[in-house]
C-alpha cells in the first residue's frame, strides 16, 4: 500500500511540474454589465386578449386586455422599448419572426397564457417561439411573467434599470387574430 501511494504521490508530483504556469494573468476586460435607460430593447409575445384559448383557461378578455396595456405602459414609463406581438398558435411563427426582424432585442419573453396552459397546442406553441427568438433573436435573455400584468416586474428582474429613467420606445402594442377565430368583445 505504502509503494502504490508513493507511487501516485511522485506521479502527481510529476504531472505538476511537467504543466508550466501562466507567465501573467490579466483580468477580462471591464465593463459595465447593468442595461441603461431606453437602450433595453424588449419583446414580449402571447396570445390575443380575446383569443378563444385565452377563454377556455377562464380569464375575462376584457380583464386581460387591460391588465396588458398597463403593464405596457408601465414598461415604457420604467424606461423599456417594448414591443407586444400577440397572436394565436394558428397563426404560425412567420408574424413574430417578421416582427423581430431590424432591432437588436436585449430580452424576449412568452406570457403566462401560452407557457402555464395545460393545452397541447399551446406547449407546442411555446416550445416554437423559443425556438424562434434562439433563430432570430440568439442574443437575447428571456423573461417571463406570471400574469398579464407582470411583464413588468419580470424586466426589472432580468434586465433591470435604474430608477428614474425617462419613458422608453413604443415599438409596438399588436394583436394578429382573425375575426373568424377571436371573436369575443374585450
């Protein structure tokens, strides 16, 4: 026992003296990793207020469709450029590629309504914007709400600004629903 150790420790001692050491070491570069007032791009998709899908899981059209648009404008007041694009799994992921085309987003998110449903359709849904903003957007932290209301907060967790900024970009409230398919009054 006491020559395998030997053994190991004159190997080990070996190995430590056959790597060289770093000459020097120098420090990555710094800089400042904290996002500035107005320059976060950011991009939020989910389903339209009035979406059939949005129904079935019991929220109020109406009810969603005002808690978006003041979180929207709570976003830009908070210093944000925002852009939502709101559209159901039928039509595709064609209208939120085109939309992030020409702006370098900082952060893309998907809402509660797609991500916390229990419907097949709607995972799958997620599961292609993800793969889309890694397409066209790669650079990008994700965020997530929990509510319609809460895009918000979950800016200010990933992408957090100071306080006090002054309003942020308005890149964009949209809603792309056929007629046929949403229906209902918000």
């Amino acid at each position: 026992m006491v020559a395998v150790t030997t053994l190991l420790a004159i190997g080990l001692a070996s190995l430590a003296s056959a790597v060289p050491a770093p000459e020097s070491y120098s420090a990555p570069p710094s800089y400042d990793p904290k996002p500035k007032c107005r320059q976060v791009n950011a991009f939020l998709s989910g389903l339209p207020p009035n979406h059939p899908l949005v129904i079935e899981q019991g929220y109020s059209p109406a009810a969603v469709n005002d808690a978006l648009r003041a979180d929207f404008k709570n976003i830009l007041a908070a210093g944000y450029n925002i852009r939502f694009v709101l559209s159901g799994p039928e039509k595709g992921q064609d209208i939120i590629a085109n939309r992030l085309k020409g702006t370098n987003w900082d952060g893309t998110g998907v809402g509660f309504g797609v991500r916390g449903s229990n419907y097949e359709v709607l995972t799958a849904d997620f599961e292609d914007i993800l793969a889309t903003y890694r397409k066209d957007a790669d650079e990008a932290v994700f965020f997530f709400n929990r509510s319609p209301n809460t895009t918000s907060e979950a800016l200010q967790r990933r992408l957090p600004l100071p306080k006090g900024c002054p309003p942020g970009k308005d890149l964009g409230f949209e809603i792309y629903c056929d007629p046929s398919v949403c229906t209902a009054p918000y």
